[in-house]
C-alpha cells in the first residue's frame, strides 16, 4: 500500500468510493446469507493470559496445607529442648573503669605528645 500523503485528491476520492462498494456489497452478502454479524477482516483472536483469581486461591490453599503438614512433621520429630537461664551480666566496678580509663587517656596522651 503506498504512503497516503503521496497520492494525489482524485486518487484518494476513488479509493473511498471503493471502500463504500465493499461496504456495501458485505452487507448485501451478509443479508443474503442471513448472517447479521459484520465480517471483520485481519482480526486477530485474542487469548487470555493468566489465571483466574479462583484458580490462584486454590494453589495457595494447596501451599499452605504442604506446607502445614511439613511444619507438623517437624514439631513432632524435634526434640524438646528446655530453655537455658540467663546469663548474668558481668558488672565493672567503679576502680577497675578507672583503671582502664587511666591507662587509655595515658595511651592517648603519649601518641598526641609524640606527633607535636
């Protein structure tokens, strides 16, 4: 099919009196064979993709009971294990954070006296 701007008016008049005879004679086809439905041409079907909101809804309630029975399974197969008391945390007393203060801020002192 050639590009429509190159034609030329008298060109593009026939082509649509061409068109309206196609129309036409479709529709006196369409009558003479009692079918009232208009062909359409170069129509492509179209498919459905995907699936149906039902049929997801049954996949996940299929996961969730596989995955219900494994997780019984386990609980019956784990051994029961008691749970370990707390460790008491370790308290510092006053003299030994001294201490160790001390001895860094010494630390500290000795490096910045040696880079002045």
């Amino acid at each position: 099919m050639s590009n429509l701007l190159s034609l030329t008016s008298a060109q593009l008049i026939k082509a649509a009196n061409l068109k309206d005879k196609i129309e036409a004679l479709t529709k006196e086809l369409n009558s003479l064979l009692g079918s009232s439905a208009q062909v359409k041409s170069a129509a492509i079907p179209s498919k459905k993709k995907g699936m149906s909101a039902a049929g997801r809804a049954k996949i996940a309630a299929a996961q969730k009971a596989r995955w219900a029975k494994v997780n019984a399974a386990k609980a019956k197969t784990a051994p029961k294990v008691a749970a370990k008391p707390a460790k008491k945390k370790f308290k510092m007393s006053a003299a030994a954070k001294a201490k160790i203060s001390a001895a860094a801020k010494a630390r500290w002192a000795k490096i910045k006296g040696v880079k002045k």
